[in-house]
C-alpha cells in the first residue's frame, strides 16, 4: 500500500497512535478504516505475524514495531499488563507533542511523568471512556478534544511510579 502522506513514529508514541495518525493524514478517517483494509483490527498488542503484516503494509520501519519499554521493563510489554479497552491520555501531551504514549498502555501507568497530572480516562464532556476504538486521536467520538481538559495534580510518588 502506498500512502500520499509518511508518518513518522515519535519517541515513546505508540504503535496505534501511529496508526491513527496515518489514517487521519492519509483521509482514511480512523484507524479502524485503515486496518480493515488489510484485514486487522486495532488491540492493545499484536502478534509477531501481525506485525510483520502492519510494517508491510503501511510502510513502518523495523523499529516502529519494537514497544519501548522493551530494553527498559520487557515485562511492561506482556499482554497482562496492557489495557485492553481504556485508552487514557495526558491532555497536556497531546497539545504539546500530538501523540499517544505507549507507557499509557500499561495498567500501572496511571500519571503523566512529565507533568505531574493524573491521565485523563474518561470525556468530560459525555462521560464515555476514552477507548483504543475511538475514531480520532485528540478528539472523543462526541467532539470534545481532549487537549482542553483540565487534570487533577498526582502525587509526586504516584507520577514515579508512572
């Protein structure tokens, strides 16, 4: 498949943060639309054959596909530590740099270690958890951008451990 606009994986971002990007860049309008074409659906983890077939496919290079938490904690990128569902976010993030981070994944990262807040898992203005299924990156499915929510402060021992 060749894509109109290239998109770069950024330090710490997330495959399926990625992967939206593209999508939306490349007028697929979701993530979902763009792995449908290849037969796949977005999950918190892919199996090796997976991909292999995401690299192919959507033009990512080899080191795309390698979690980076890999070198540091490899047991953060075990399947029974990621979120299946809830996909939370740090608002201040993704104004700043217009990516997921993959430490968002991970069931013990619960505070922004850059700025001190509490990620933001649910739309303050519907109340709907932010998913891994929602159709856009910075926007929730009713419109909101999650770039304007305000996060209550953690606390410093809650953002170390994040």
């Amino acid at each position: 498949m060749s894509f109109f606009q290239s998109v770069a994986l950024k330090p710490g971002e997330s495959l399926n943060s990625q992967l939206m990007r593209k999508a939306e860049l490349n007028g697929y309008g979701t993530a979902h639309a763009l792995l449908n074409d290849v037969g796949l659906t977005m999950k918190a983890s892919y199996l090796p054959g997976e991909l292999e077939q995401l690299r192919e496919c959507f033009e990512l290079a080899e080191h795309d596909l390698m979690p980076a938490s890999a070198d540091h904690a490899p047991y953060l990128g075990q399947k029974t530590f990621l979120r299946s569902q809830c996909s939370p976010v740090c608002p201040q993030c993704l104004a700043q740099e217009e990516v997921a981070r993959e430490a968002w994944s991970h069931l013990l990262v619960t505070a922004c270690h850059t700025h001190q807040t509490e990620l933001l898992s649910q739309c303050p203005q519907c109340a709907e958890p932010i998913c891994l299924t929602r159709r856009a990156l910075m926007h929730c499915d009713c419109g909101y951008d999650y770039r304007r929510a305000n996060c209550a402060p953690e606390s410093a021992f809650s953002a170390g451990l994040s």
